[in-house]
C-alpha cells in the first residue's frame, strides 16, 4: 500500500514537471537580440502618424525567442517633428504582452513618459501609424545598484522589465 501511494505521488511530482516545463522553457529561450538582429527588425526612419522619424540605433534594445519573433525599441529623433515630447521611443512588438497594465497586440508603438517624483507616470503607448493612446503604465524607482539605461527591454529569464533610467515597469508575454 505504501509503495503505491509512493508510486501516485511520484508519478504526480514528475506529471507537475513536464506540463510545467514548456512555460518555463519558453520564458528562458527568449534572449538579449544582437545588434545584427535588431539592425534588421527596426527602422532608421520609424513611421510614426504621417511623419518617418529618424531613430538612434546605437540606443536600440529588444528581446527575441530566437525563432524570428522580436520585442524592440529605439529612440525617436523627434526634433523638428510634430512628436511635442508626445513620445520618445519607437517599440516594435511581434509578441503580445502585457506591460504594466497595458495589452499590447502585435504592432508598432510610439512610446513616451512623464516623470513625477518616484514614480514615472503615464509610460503612455500610442499606436505608431495612428498616434491612438492604447494605454499607460506607471514604472516605479527600481532599488539597489544596477546599471542606469536610457530605455532597456530585459529579457523574462532576467528582469520581466522594461527599464526607462532608473525606473522599470514589469511585463509578461502572452
């Protein structure tokens, strides 16, 4: 009779693993993208409503699963445009994701901030052809020492951040 309630609960501790395994696998395959792959998945020039923005590859950042699927960002040269300080980042997302509380869907997205205090409020995304507001997320003051990044996607096996300064705001990927 012990051994097979042995046997059951065994049985039940390795079931939990593998129908676990896929999840977890699938949040460590997504890695930092090289500059190589980034240079090939954002634009120099982002469209952004009826304008095509100059970007900063040099500040680009994203994230893939190694199979061709990509979350990037670079810096919007938005002087002489009609951005407004509207926003500073163009995003590239092929992978729904929640950031904050905001769902993005497959897309581009112009991204902008507003500080206040600790607490950077309104990381706003807009829908990049139409300048929409699809939503806002607050990031809060990240702790302790680390590097300060201008605007940094981590990966989920390392931070689940998206890292604006000394700010962060949390994602997960759907």
């Amino acid at each position: 009779m012990k051994m097979q309630r042995f046997g059951i609960f065994l049985f039940l501790v390795l079931f939990a693993g593998v129908m676990s395994a896929p999840q977890a696998f699938a949040q460590k395959a997504w890695r930092p993208a090289t500059e190589a792959e980034l240079s090939a998945i954002l634009p120099d020039r982002a469209p952004v409503e009826k304008e095509h923005i100059e970007t900063e590859m040099r500040t680009a950042t994203g994230i893939t699963n190694g199979n061709g699927t990509y979350i990037a960002a670079v810096l919007l040269i938005t002087a002489g445009y009609s951005a407004d300080g509207k926003y500073s980042h163009f995003l590239v997302v092929q992978n729904p994701m929640h950031v904050g509380g905001v769902k993005l869907k497959a897309g581009n997205y112009a991204v902008g901030f507003e500080r206040q205090g600790d607490v950077l409020l309104n990381v706003h995304f807009h829908d990049a052809a139409t300048g929409a507001l699809v939503g806002s997320a607050e990031a809060h003051k990240l702790t302790g020492s680390g590097p300060v990044v201008s605007f940094h996607i981590w990966p989920p096996a390392e931070k689940s951040m998206i890292q604006i300064g000394r700010f962060g705001v949390p994602y997960t990927l759907d």
